[in-house]
C-alpha cells in the first residue's frame, strides 16, 4: 500500500493511474492513509488523492467530514472541496454535521452543501433552521448556501432559454401539466432538467400546480418548484406573492428567494414582502430584504 501512495504522488503518469486504480479498488481499508495524505500533501496531490476518495464512493464521507472539526484551516479546505465532488451522496451527513456542537463542522457542512448547489436540495429544510444558528459563520454560510441551491446562477446545466417573438403552439393541458410536474420531482438530472424547460414554455398555465408543490412538497419539492417559477418569471410573481400571506415558513422562505431571483420581473410582489419584512421568522426576514434589495436593483 505504500509503494501505492508513493506513486499516487510521483511524477510517472502510468504509475500514477495504476495507484489510483489499485487503491481505490481496496476500498475503506485504505482510507486512514488517504485522509492523512489529503492533509499533509501539496494542492497537486491533493487533487489526486480527492479522485481515489470519490471513487470508494460514501464509505470515505464520514472521515471527510471529520476533519471538519480539527480546526486546521487547510485541512477543513480540502475537506469541503473532496466532499463536494461526491454531490448527493454527501448531502445526508452534512445534514447531520449541520447538528453538531461544533462551530467549524457546522460551518464547513454548510459550506460545502453551497458548493454541491442544487443536488443539496434534500438539505434545504436543515439549512434554513440552520440560517438561525447562534454562531453568526454557520448562519452566513448556511444562508448563502439556500442561495445556491434555490439560485438557478448554481444550475450551470440549466440556462436561461431564449424567447423568440413566435413559438410553436404549446401543450398547456392540466394533463401535459401533471406529467411534467411528476418529472420535476424525479432526481434523474435529464427528466428534471426537461421537465424545467417545458414548464417554462408552458408559463403561466403551468403556475398554480408549482405553486402547490412548493406548498405541499418535501424541500426538493420546493426547491424545484422554485427554480422553475423563476425560470416563468413576471408571470408567477403574483401567486408567489400569495404564498407569503398564507404558507408555511419553509415555502414562504422559499417564495421569497425566488421573488429575488425573478428580480425586477417581480415588482408586483412588493407589497407583500413589505408586508413579510416584519415577520417574526428571522431566516425568512433576511430573505425578504435579500428579495427586495434584487428586486429593486439595489
């Protein structure tokens, strides 16, 4: 195993495959070593070691997350950036790390489920009790982090469609409407992802059954549900201003970090987040002013 990790860090790029391919094909029993390499190694190797990490797969999460709680700046770093590159499988033990008495583990989990984005949206729920935190980093980081995962600037896979002065006449049946909300709560990337855009085309037909997901669905629910109103825009900023008046505090928080990424489209929203701005919910009073400030281009 040691002539393994020394060639994971040496200069041959035939025996540095080989060494990724043998130590990740050990499994857990390596994983000591990988994490004291992952501490002590140059940036290059680093890189090399969070490869081998991901392909064991979640056994190697908990000891990652870990070293959260050392203290080491540069170990808590490289941590963060190997745990992302797992994406979902992460998320369920950053959700607990998020729990913990220790400021730095809370922190960095909530870090880490900003830079995962949108596959963290079964950590949406924690990351907004989170929001209220005592330690006034975990509440920053967990914050910023709902930004993300709700944010569609975090959906590199999902660009803004252009609208053409003309479209092709489009299936706004309750049926097609049914369907396409279904696949927008499947985790299979592609579905969600078609799904998005043809709730876009569908536009405001398609607002009131979003509307109800975010309302009634689990936090992925809601999170989808409200990337896709803002993909909608102007159109669902008089139903998202209603759930502000009536929701619960998770979907209230939730329409009003979409208002603010429709952003000036949502003008007619105004008067109720005036209305919310006052609430006694702090995490849904600084999404609020967050809205109103992008709102108003400020």
């Amino acid at each position: 195993m040691a002539a393994l990790l020394r060639d994971l860090c040496g200069p041959d790029r035939q025996k540095i495959e080989r060494a990724k391919d043998r130590l990740a094909g050990i499994g857990a029993p390596v994983l000591p070593a990988l994490i004291y390499l992952l501490k002590q190694a140059p940036p290059t190797d680093r890189a090399r070691v969070t490869m081998v990490l991901v392909r064991i797969g979640p056994e190697a999460v908990p000891p990652l997350v870990g070293m959260f709680s050392e203290g080491d700046t540069s170990h808590m770093a490289s941590a963060c950036v190997a745990l992302a590159q797992f994406g979902r499988d992460a998320v369920p033990a950053l959700v607990e790390a998020l729990k913990t008495g220790n400021d730095n583990t809370r922190y960095m989990a909530a870090e880490t489920l900003g830079d995962i984005g949108p596959e963290a949206a079964d950590a949406a729920a924690a990351l907004a009790q989170a929001a209220g935190d005592p330690c006034a980093l975990v509440r920053t980081s967990a914050s910023g982090a709902l930004a993300k995962i709700l944010s569609p600037s975090a959906e590199p896979d999902l660009p803004r469609i252009p609208r053409p002065p003309l479209r092709p006449k489009v299936d706004a049946s309750p049926e097609r409407i049914a369907d396409l909300i279904r696949d927008l709560k499947n985790a299979d990337q592609p579905t969600w992802t078609a799904a998005c855009k043809g709730l876009e085309e569908i536009g405001a037909p398609a607002v009131p059954a979003l509307v109800d997901l975010l309302k009634a669905g689990n936090a992925r629910d809601k999170a989808a549900a409200g990337t896709a109103l803002i993909r909608i825009g102007r159109p669902a900023a008089a139903a998202l201003a209603g759930v502000l008046r009536d929701g619960d505090d998770f979907s209230r928080f939730t329409a009003a970090a979409t208002l603010g990424s429709i952003g000036s489209d949502a003008s007619e929203a105004v008067p109720a987040l005036q209305e919310a701005a006052g609430d006694a919910n702090p995490v849904l009073r600084a999404a609020v002013q967050a809205a109103l400030r992008n709102i108003r281009g400020e």
